[in-house]
C-alpha cells in the first residue's frame, strides 16, 4: 500500500501519522502544501497541486496509490476505524506477509554485497535451461532459489536433484515444495548421466529431495545414478548432497558402496536451533551420518554446511565447526541465509564478509582441509575446487 497525501489541512496529518507508523506502507508522496508532512522519513515531496495532477504522476510513474486527504476516497476519521478494526494489526494467521522493500518488519536491509549479476541472456545458461527441461529433470539450483545460479550455469555446471521437486518435510528456510510426493523414476538415474555427459562437466553433485515415504530414503536411486555416470564418464567426480535417510544406516552403506568422491550432508545450523528450523531432523543425527561415512570410507572426502543469519552467535558457529571438525569432516561451506518468500523464516541479520573471513580462518585452524565461507556460498558453489583443496 502507498499513501498518497494532498491538500494543506491539519486535521488529516494525525491519520496520515497511524498509516505512516504501519509495516504496510511503502512510501508517502506528499503534495507542496503539505510541508509538515515532510518530516517523515518516508515521505517524497512531488509537484501536484490537486487530484488530477497527483493521479497522473501514479499513472506515469506506474504505481499504485491510494489518495487521503479532505478531496480523497478517505475522508476524516476513516483510517481511526481502520485501526481501530485492527487493519494494521499484526499478521493473521494463514495471511500473506507484508513486505516493505522486499523486507519483513523488523529484518535488517540487505546490504550492497548481497547483490548478484544476472544475465539470462548467458548462451551457456541458456543451453543447460534448455537441457534440464528436455531431459525432464530437476535443479536444486532452481528449486531452492540459489542466488549462484547465474554464475554456476554460465560456467556449465548445476546440481541435479533427484527424486522429483516435493519434499516430505518442510524446513522454515529452504524454498523446496512440501507435499506428497509421486513415485520414483527409475529411468531418472540414465537421465541424469545423460545430462552429465552433454554438460561434459568435470565434477558431478547430486542431491534430492527428503523422501521419508520410501524404505530407503532414496539411496538406491543415488547409488544407480553414480553407477551410470561412472559408466559413462569414468573421469568425472562425483558428489552427492544427501539427507539424513531418517538415521538409517543401511540407506547409508547403500550411497557409500557406491564410491562417490564426495558425500556431503548438511548440518545446517547450530544445536540450539536445529528443531525450530530442521523439522523431523536432528543434530546429533546429522554428526552420526558424517562420523559413519567417514568410518566407512576414509578415502572419501566427507562434507557439509551451515547457513548464518538465522538466529545463532559466531560463538555458535565456531562450536558447530568444532563439531564437525571432530567426527572427520574435510570440507564445510558456510553461507548467508536468504529468505526465499514472505514465508519463511525471518533474515535475523546479514554477516560481514569479514566475519565469514573469521569463520574460514577458525574452522582451517580447528583441522578442517577446507572452509569455504562467504554471503552467497552454498553446499555446491566451487565444488570441484573445494574438493581439490581438501585432498
């Protein structure tokens, strides 16, 4: 909602006032006469003496306003009853979110670092596009909303995701569908070598949906499709970014007999917000799977991740990254948290790329091989470089 102000009256700035001080107002344009309204960090003075001028600065500026004022739709007293009705209330349950410059009340602006290139245009972003869709298969570079998109596509490299696009759990920050899943591909292992083979990329990750549904969580569909990239492309590495297979075991030993060169698991975020971000997951579980794939195959690079600004302290994070420096991790990303939707769990504040600095240095000293930490890394970014650097 914007508010638009005109004449010069007094009476009208105290209503103006309320609507100023909720979250759904965007910006005030205000009228010259109106000067007292000025004061208002939100407001921008403009060049229209009456309702026609005003309307046709909306109209050529391509906005939506609505008018207040002695001569608008709103007359005197009508924002009192609005706020008296709780129109400005908090938010209902099962409404949609306010967003004020794509920000929830209360979430820190994003700062210039978090800006990244965008070109659709890229003739490489556009190929593997038009790859992914012809050969029916799913990107968690797409479904997750990853800000490295563009980069990683342009270069020829995305991270397929197995098992199709709906999750059976529904973690507060990922941007993945919850619901009931279809059922299982088998021709999807082919595919998806197939796909390796016409990107003819080097370092191949794999990842998937969480499919609590299925016996095996989905491990025998990882341990096809490494098969048949093997046959294929007897070069390419291998990563696989798996879920915690609800703690079994054997799902485990199923990816592991596979031989990927990588097997990375996400820890996500600190101990002590784990369940009210990670539903139906759990720390100590995640350690578990990393300290078993180690166990299992200690020539195997083991992996995982920890997204900040969701709510923990650097301490937190330092303490986490000694945590998986003790059950055998070689390898951790750390990244910064983005909001994918009004949804979602609220940006609690955005790291200082000095601090991720902080974090790769810490975590490098604890024994970690390699750290890869910065405001938009994520589980997949420079994976094959990462993977060079830890062995």
């Amino acid at each position: 909602m914007k508010v638009l102000v005109i004449g010069s009256g007094g009476r009208e700035h105290a209503y103006v006032w309320k609507i100023a001080q909720s979250p759904l107002v965007k910006k005030i344009f205000c009228a010259p006469g109106n000067a007292g309204m000025t004061s208002l960090a939100t407001c921008v003075p403009i060049d229209a003496e009456d309702v026609d001028a005003l309307q046709a600065f909306a109209l050529e500026k391509r906005i939506d306003l609505t008018v207040v004022g002695p001569e608008g739709p709103l007359a005197l007293g009508v924002v009192d009853r609005l706020v008296a009705s709780g129109v400005f209330s908090p938010q209902r349950r099962g409404e949609t979110p306010v967003t004020i410059r794509g920000a929830l009340p209360g979430e820190p602006e994003k700062p210039s670092w978090m800006k990244v290139k965008v070109d659709l245009t890229d003739p490489k972003f556009r190929e593997l596009k038009h790859l992914n869709a012809k050969l029916g298969l799913n990107t968690v570079c797409e479904e997750a909303g990853c800000p490295n998109i563009y980069e990683c596509w342009s270069s020829g490299t995305s991270t397929l995701m197995l098992l199709g696009d709906i999750c059976t759990r529904a973690c507060s920050f990922c941007d993945v569908r919850t619901g009931k899943p279809g059922e299982v591909d088998w021709d999807e292992p082919k595919r998806a070598a197939e796909a390796i083979v016409e990107m003819e990329v080097q370092h191949a990750v794999l990842t998937s949906v969480n499919r609590d549904d299925l016996a095996d969580g989905g491990a025998t569909i990882f341990a096809r499709t490494i098969g048949e990239i093997r046959t294929r492309r007897p070069d390419c590495d291998v990563e696989v970014l798996i879920p915690d297979f609800k703690g079994d075991p054997e799902a485990l030993d199923i990816v592991m007999g596979a031989s990927p060169d990588v097997l990375n698991h996400n820890t996500e975020t600190v101990l002590r917000l784990q369940r009210d971000i990670r539903t139906a997951a759990n720390y100590a579980r995640s350690l578990t799977l990393l300290a078993r794939a180690k166990w299992a195959r200690p020539g195997v690079t083991v992996k995982s991740g920890l997204i900040v600004g969701m709510g923990e302290s650097d301490t937190e994070i330092l303490g986490a990254l000694a945590d998986l420096n003790a059950v055998g991790v070689d390898v951790v990303t750390i990244g910064q948290y983005l909001r994918p939707t009004a949804h979602h769990r609220p940006v609690d504040r955005y790291v200082d790329p000095g601090v991720f600095d902080t974090f790769k240095q810490a975590g490098e000293a604890m024994g970690i091989s390699h750290v890869e930490s910065g405001p938009l890394v994520r589980s997949s970014y420079h994976a094959k470089e990462s993977l060079e650097a830890a062995v």
